[in-house]
C-alpha cells in the first residue's frame, strides 16, 4: 500500500478541518455570485441557512471575525436580501 492509498483509506478529516475546508469554499462561492457565475437558488438549495448559522458561531468562539464576514455577508446578499 502507497502512502497515498494509506492517506486516503484512513483519513478523517476532523470537524474542525471539515469547517476549515467550508470557508475557504464559501469565500469562493460568493466570489462566483458575485460575479453572476453562480444563482442564488442554486446556493439556496445545495446550503442550509442553518448550517451557515452553526459556522457563525464556530467562527465567534475562535474570534476569528474576518471569516465570519464572508458567512455574514452570504447570509444577508443571499438568504435575507
């Protein structure tokens, strides 16, 4: 077995990785939107409201402010515009 093959079979990726990994694709995700590569309706349904919610709170109890910016401002350009 290749490290690689170890790596993938036996990786799991924490929930603090798996929130690491949601931001940076958020951040991501709200560039598309703005730049109209991606539809509001599109995002409504593939992300709960309450999902960004849980990620909010995370991100306040690490006081990690400038991430919690990009949650904030997918939930007011999407979810309550």
């Amino acid at each position: 077995m290749t490290p690689e093959e170890y790596y993938r079979k036996h990786y799991r990726p924490s929930k603090h990785d798996m929130y690491e990994m949601r931001i940076k694709s958020l951040a991501w995700m709200l560039s598309c939107f703005d730049k109209g590569t991606i539809r509001k309706r599109t995002i409504v349904g593939l992300i709960p409201l309450n999902q960004l919610y849980d990620l909010l709170e995370y991100l306040v109890e690490l006081e990690r402010y400038e991430d919690c910016s990009i949650v904030k401002e997918i939930i007011d350009k999407i979810y309550e515009n």
